[in-house]
C-alpha cells in the first residue's frame, strides 16, 4: 500500500503499480463536478518516466467521478478517459458482457481462451495509438455525462459508447499499461444493502467464471512473467 505522492525513489522499488478508484480529497463522499485529478504533475511525471524505464502500471477508473479523478494520469500515457457512465441503452443491463461470439471481446494473447468477461457498470475511454483493446463497447451503449453520480437526468449531456474502450493494454517504452474503466471486475464483493442491483459481484457474481484467471493473466503479463 501507498498513501504518499508518487515519486522516482519510491516507485523504483516496485515492480507493478495497481492504481484502482483514485480520487481528488474534494470528491470523498462528494461526487459532483467538477472532478480534479487525483494525482499532481509532479506524480504524473514521475510514473511516467517509471514505466518508461521499465515499470508496469494498472490503471482502473470506474465511473463518474473516478474517470475524471484519472483523466490526467490516463492522457500521460495517450488514453483518453471519459467521465461518465457507460450504459447499454434504452435499458442500462444489469451485468455487462464483452464476449467473443459478438467480437466486443477482441482476440489477444491476453484474451486467448475466454468466451465472456462480465463488468457491472463503469467508464468509457478512447484508448492509445497502438494499445491493444481488450473490451469495445458495441453500438447501444452510450456515456451519460452527469452533474451528479447516479443523478441521471434529460439536461446532461450523452455521448456515443460504440468504438469506446473498457479495457486496453500497450507497451511504454520499456515499460508496460493496462487501463480499465470498471473496478468491480477486480473484486469479489457480497452485498447486502436492500435494493442493491447487484449482491454478488466480481469473481463471486456466477456470470463471471472466467473473471479471476483473465486478470490473473493481466497481471502475469505486467509482471513480466508472460510475453
């Protein structure tokens, strides 16, 4: 764990650096516009000359406001993250899927062998010149822009969800990136709150078997340990 601003001797003792849902101290438990970055230009700066320099960094940026929080970050390294929701439309889906049979799951090293990755709900973003997308958003999916998180209404603004990314990979120099824009795929949550959408998400939710090897597989490959 790290609670300090990034900077070249700390970051020079990791190998990998996993940087999920970062948030600006103005949006804790206030997620409104505006969104600043989470991170100085000092630390951009610095974790991009590390993973220049051969580091290896997991981005994840969920939905509004954590999309915008990483906006600076993703743009360092040429990803272009969108501060929104990502919803199938007219009817948002409960679980969303990135599948083979309909090619939103596209053919890598790093998908090789998995039929269907399920997300629950996050951003989009435009990935970089040469990464390799992961996850692409299919017509009838749009990115709702919010004032509010969760406050869906007929003033904000809409954009187009198809050709967007929820997961991309690419080479930094000697280094390596991968950005996702959905953060429960990561984890293995049980929820209990009444009215909940979802109770079982990530590698617990049943519609996602084959989560848990895909990201082990993602971090093999930041780790080194797979080409």
């Amino acid at each position: 764990s790290n609670t300090k601003a990034f900077s070249s001797g700390d970051l020079a003792q990791a190998n990998v650096l996993v940087i999920a849902n970062a948030l600006n101290p103005v949006n804790d438990d206030h997620w409104v516009l505006p969104t600043p970055s989470a991170f100085a230009p000092d630390e951009i700066a610095a974790v991009k000359a590390w993973v220049g320099g051969g580091g290896s960094l997991l981005l994840i940026a969920d939905h509004m406001p954590f999309a915008g929080a990483a906006l600076d970050l993703g743009e360092a390294f040429g990803f272009a993250f969108i501060n929104g929701f990502a919803l199938h439309s007219p009817n948002p889906l409960a679980i969303d899927f990135f599948s083979r049979a309909d090619r939103t799951l596209k053919d890598d090293a790093l998908t090789k062998g998995f039929a269907k990755i399920a997300t629950f709900t996050g951003s989009a973003f435009a990935p970089a010149t040469g990464a390799r997308t992961l996850f692409a958003f299919p017509k009838g999916y749009l990115v709702l822009l919010p004032a509010v998180a969760w406050k869906f209404d007929d003033q904000m603004r809409v954009q187009e969800g198809a050709g967007l990314s929820q997961g991309a990979v690419a080479t930094v120099g000697k280094g390596r990136v991968a950005v996702f824009g959905e953060a429960g795929m990561f984890t293995a949550q049980l929820i209990t709150d009444s009215g909940a959408v979802h109770t079982h998400m990530g590698f617990n939710a049943p519609e996602a078997p084959e989560n848990k090897a895909f990201i082990l597989g993602v971090m093999h490959w930041l780790s080194g340990a797979t080409k």
